[in-house]
C-alpha cells in the first residue's frame, strides 16, 4: 500500500495504478445469476479514459454533474472514473424507482448526461480506438449523494471538498485501534446509489480489491466470502439478519473476515449476539454517522456487551449533545435530539430546495435523529423524530418496537409505522413479513409475544401480513409512503 503521499487528482491515481499495476485484479462483478467477471487496472484506466472521451463527446465539461443511474456494474465503475477524469462530479441516482420520482431527482442534479439502463450498450460501445489523452484536472466537488432524508423531498449532497485521492480517505476505519492488514478484499453488499457502496469506490483507488454484487443476496454474499477470503464489507442490519438468517450458516468458512461495519440503523441486541457468534464481537464495528459528514460515533461488539444497545461514543473529534425542542441540553438517559460537531467535518452542501440541517450558534448540527446518553459518554438512538408515534399521548419509537418483535421466530422482517385512529391519535401498526409464508403466525400470537418485551402502549393494535417488506435495494424503508398508501 501506498506511504503518506501528496493528494492528487483522482484521474491521476487511476492512471498512476493503470501504470504500476497493469495486471493485477482490482475489480470482481458478481451478476445476478452468480457468475463472475474479472477487471484489471490497465483495464479500468483505459476503458475509463475512452467513455470519458465519449461523455466529452455527449457535452461533458469541467464541473459538469453526471448521473450514474446504473446498477452495481463494472460499467458504473467506468462511468464514475470517467467522470472524476473530467473534472465532472459523478452523482449515483436510485435505478429502482418510478419514472416519476426518477424524473424529480434529476430535475434537482440538473446532469450534463443521465446513464441510465438504456445506455449500458453506448457504454460497451465505447470501447473503441486509442484512449484519449486527458488533461489532469480535479473536479470541484467529489461526488453527489441522492437522499430524501426526513423531508420526503429530492435531496442531493454534494460534498464541499474536490475530488482528490488522499490515501485518508480509504484507511480503514478501524486502523485508528488496530492494525489492519492491507490491501483488503472488499465485498459490496450495498447498492452503489448509497454512501455505503459508493464509497468502497476509495479503497478501490487505494489499491484494494472489490468484489461486488450486483444486487445483495444472502446467499451470494456468503459464497463470495467463502471463494474471494473476503477480509471486510458494511452491512445494513436487514443485510446482517438476512445472512444469519441463512440455513446452515454456522458451518460456512466466514474466518477470512478480519472485521465488518455496520452502520444505516442500530442493530437489534440479538443480531449483534449472533454475529458475535458467527465472526467474534470483537471483529464487528458499529458506527453511527451520516452522508453530511456531521460527525461519528463508534464502537466495537465486545465493547457493545457492556453497553448494549449504544451506537458507541464520538470519534475523530466529534462532540455530542442531546437537546430538547427548545435547544436546552438534556440530562443523562433523557430522550431528545441529537446533536454532533467535528472538527473534521469535510462540509457538504444542497441541490434542490432541502432545507439546511437545524443547527446551534457554536456548530453543532442534528440530522433529526433521538437518543440519549449514559454517564460514560454513550450515545443511544431511539429513532427519527419524523417517526415518532405519539399514541394516546404517549410516545412510541418505531424502532424499539421492531427490534423486539424481529426476535420472534415466525417473523423475517417487520417494519412500524403509525396509523391515524380516532381513539388513540396514532395506532401502532406492525408490517409483518412470514419466515414461512405457509405457515405465518397469527395477530394474536404477535401482539402476545410483544407484550412479554414491551409496555402495553408500545404492543402494536394492528397487524398487517406482507409477502415481502418492500425495502429498497440499500434495505432502506420510506415509512411515509407506506402510511400514505394506507391512510390515502
């Protein structure tokens, strides 16, 4: 792996490993059917450097946005490359979703040229002729990343800082406690839309290797550990249970992995307990952050036993604060908005008309999340204030409810939302995915079982069976578009 060495344009590093590394392996794609192909770094540079020439051709200037609305792909990793040799800022868009919505967001990016499924053709088309001599130039800003955060409107971070290779951006997380060895051999689980997969895009520049699906199967996911010696990958909790969850799972060689991180949402206490049986607790990294680049808490799983629960202290600088409505801080173990400042915080910037993140005078900002903190500095998250259920004047957190129903062994996933009633304001509500869709359990077996984990305000009123919890391809659930459907 590379010393410490002056940042340069990202254009530059895929032309410096195209160079010094023409043969090795950087890139394995997984396809839908299980089948694997193979991508050298002579390859990714030239090939890179001929849709660039292409996009060039399509108008693509100097700090122009590109859309990537392309599935886990080789091609999405040209198109992103070819980008960054532009100058231009490559910005991931959702593939699975309406054209409606798809065409909303990219009224917000305003792309020079939108990749979509259509054009993987003109893509592998451009392979074609000597691949042209690009200037070196850095874009302004490194990449675009789509969210509706809370607000249920399109909303694009664009990062402040310009699209440089610092070999800081891809040390891994983790080496600030231990060492790690490199290079590492990466699994994409996620889809490249989100933060989490795009991302892995740096440990690529840093001369480690990905080995990516094309859409995340548990399955898949497993059989790639086993066959690559995958030695890391994140994983959302739905991802993790769904793994676990996998018949014989226990007897799979999974002892390549030297470490995990989990992020996107807490996870429940049983899933942290079967992993930590699956890979030992001191391999899994929990962190909580998100894509503004707020600030981070972490923790690793044998720390976790003791403080169960937590999404860990602050790390890298980050100060924390839970404060009510009114911007008064809150003692410890009281529920209110979290708040997180960091010196290291890279700034991000909106496209669109999302509103800025509520912040204080001195810096501290909230992406509209609840905890609280123990006495050791602990941060504990209860959920989104934008889900809260507030039923007969009580205040439930949908999260607690699924991470206690989740346990229940007739149950493969459950999402909670609240449903408007005339006697309670908001009824809880569970969506309940069968593990055996012969054989689901029943509404009362359901609510009996919350009620040996909940207090009785929290047990859901009503039950509703689906055949499948319609997530998307990051795992993520849009809570207000499945109240919505229910309530229009």
């Amino acid at each position: 792996m590379d010393a410490e060495v002056t940042p340069v344009s990202i254009g530059a590093r895929i032309r410096q490993l195209g160079a010094e590394q023409p043969e090795t392996t950087a890139l394995w794609s997984v396809a839908l059917d299980g089948t694997e192909s193979s991508f050298t770094w002579a390859w990714l540079d030239r090939r890179s450097s001929q849709l660039a020439g292409a996009l060039a051709a399509r108008g693509v200037r100097f700090g122009d946005r590109v859309g990537l609305g392309l599935r886990n792909s080789p091609q999405f990793v040209l198109a992103a490359f070819a980008a960054w040799k532009l100058g231009a800022i490559p910005v991931p868009v959702r593939w699975d979703v309406p054209e409606w919505e798809l065409a909303r967001v990219l009224e917000v990016i305003a792309p020079r040229v939108h990749l979509g499924a259509g054009d993987l053709g003109w893509i592998d088309a451009t392979d074609t002729g000597e691949a042209p001599d690009l200037p070196d130039v850095t874009a302004p800003h490194l990449q675009g990343i789509c969210s509706s955060g809370s607000t249920g409107l399109p909303k694009v971070i664009v990062a402040e800082r310009p699209a440089l290779y610092d070999y800081r951006m891809a040390t891994p997380m983790v080496a600030a406690w231990r060492e790690v060895a490199r290079p590492q051999k990466i699994l994409v689980l996620a889809p490249m839309y989100h933060a989490n997969g795009f991302t892995t895009l740096y440990n690529l520049l840093a001369g480690e290797t990905l080995v990516v699906l094309t859409k995340f199967q548990a399955a898949q996911a497993v059989d790639a550990i086993e066959r690559h010696r995958v030695t890391h990958f994140t994983g959302a909790p739905t991802m993790l249970q769904r793994i676990a969850d996998l018949p014989g799972v226990d007897d799979r060689d999974l002892s390549s992995v030297e470490w995990i991180m989990q992020g996107a949402a807490p996870m429940p206490p049983s899933l942290v307990h079967r992993w930590a049986k699956l890979i030992g607790p001191e391999k899994i990294f929990m962190i909580y952050g998100m894509t503004e680049g707020l600030g981070w808490t972490a923790l690793f799983g044998d720390e976790w036993m003791s403080h169960e629960g937590s999404v860990g202290r602050g790390i890298r600088g980050t100060e924390i604060r839970i404060l009510d409505p009114a911007g008064d801080a809150l003692p410890v173990g009281q529920i209110g908005d979290v708040y997180l400042r960091s010196a290291h915080m890279g700034g991000y910037q909106y496209l669109g008309n999302a509103p800025r993140l509520r912040a204080t005078d001195d810096g501290f900002i909230t992406a509209g999340d609840m905890g609280h903190l123990d006495e050791d500095g602990y941060l504990y998250l209860a959920d989104r204030r934008v889900d809260l259920i507030i039923t007969g004047g009580a205040n439930v957190f949908p999260a607690e409810v699924e991470a206690a129903l989740i346990d229940h062994p007739a149950i493969a996933d459950v999402v909670v939302i609240g449903l408007r009633d005339e006697e309670w304001g908001r009824r809880v509500h569970a969506l309940v995915e069968p593990a055996d869709p012969a054989t689901p359990p029943t509404t009362a077996e359901i609510v009996a079982y919350a009620k040996t984990k909940l207090a009785a305000y929290k047990v859901p009123k009503t039950v509703e069976f689906l055949d499948r919890i319609p997530r998307s391809e990051a795992t993520k659930i849009n809570r207000g578009a499945l109240i919505a459907a229910r309530e229009s």
